[in-house]
C-alpha cells in the first residue's frame, strides 16, 4: 500500500529461490488482484500474464523494453521515467529491508528450511520495524 513520504506497506510477500523467474513465480502464486493497479518491472509484460489481470479488472503498467538495434521513442523514454518514479519506493523498501536486517547474508545457512527460517525471521523483524517507524 502506497503511504505519502513513507515507505509503502506490502500487503502480499512470496519468497523463492534468486534463479527463479520473477513472472514463473508471480503466476505460481494465481495472483488475485480484483480492481487494482499493478506496477512491475520489465519482467511482467507477457501477453497471457496480462490478459489474466485484465479479467480481474487489474491494469498492469511495465516499463518499455528498447528493440534490437533500435532507440526507444520519446514517448517510450518518458513512460519509462514514469514507472520508475512510481516503483521508486517498492525498490527504497527492498533497499531500506536489506539495510536494517542484512537478509541477503545468509552466508551460514545451511539447508532449504535454514534459509526460509532466516528470511522470514528478517522480514518479521523489518516489519516490525517499519510498524513501529524505526
């Protein structure tokens, strides 16, 4: 959820292995996003993953991804610009969690359920955190 000069509150957070496919795992999840807006990154823009938001009545805005030997237009520039001032604070979160809990030093975890174990306990701890604005 988007808070004015704060950072936003996520209503939904899935965890997978860093090799996996951001758009793989968003349609493992069958998202459920009635009458809502998504911003993604450039990874979303697939035809049938659009298609199955928009029967939700979900709009989904991605940046524009520059063609083989050409430039983007103008336009395409500016759209760009747009979503990323928009996905500014989902990335200021990721940063903000990675700073105060240092989850992506899992260095000394061992096993599947280690490492499901640590990024849980570092996200209760950053949510935690950001509830009680430290």
């Amino acid at each position: 959820m988007r808070r004015f000069e704060r950072l936003p509150n996520p209503s939904q957070i899935w965890l997978c292995e860093a090799s996996y496919h951001d758009l793989t795992a968003a349609k493992e999840q069958h998202l459920e996003l009635p009458n809502t807006t998504l911003i993604a990154d450039l990874a979303y823009p697939e035809p049938n993953f659009r298609h199955t938001l928009n029967e939700q009545n979900t709009t989904l805005y991605t940046g524009q991804k520059k063609p083989k030997g050409a430039d983007l237009t103008k336009f395409e520039k500016y759209h760009n610009r747009l979503i990323s001032k928009f996905r500014q604070p989902i990335e200021s979160l990721f940063n903000w969690i990675n700073e105060k809990t240092h989850i992506q030093k899992a260095g000394k975890v061992r096993s599947a359920d280690g490492l499901m174990l640590h990024c849980w306990g570092k996200l209760a701890v950053a949510f935690y955190l950001l509830v009680f604005n430290y």
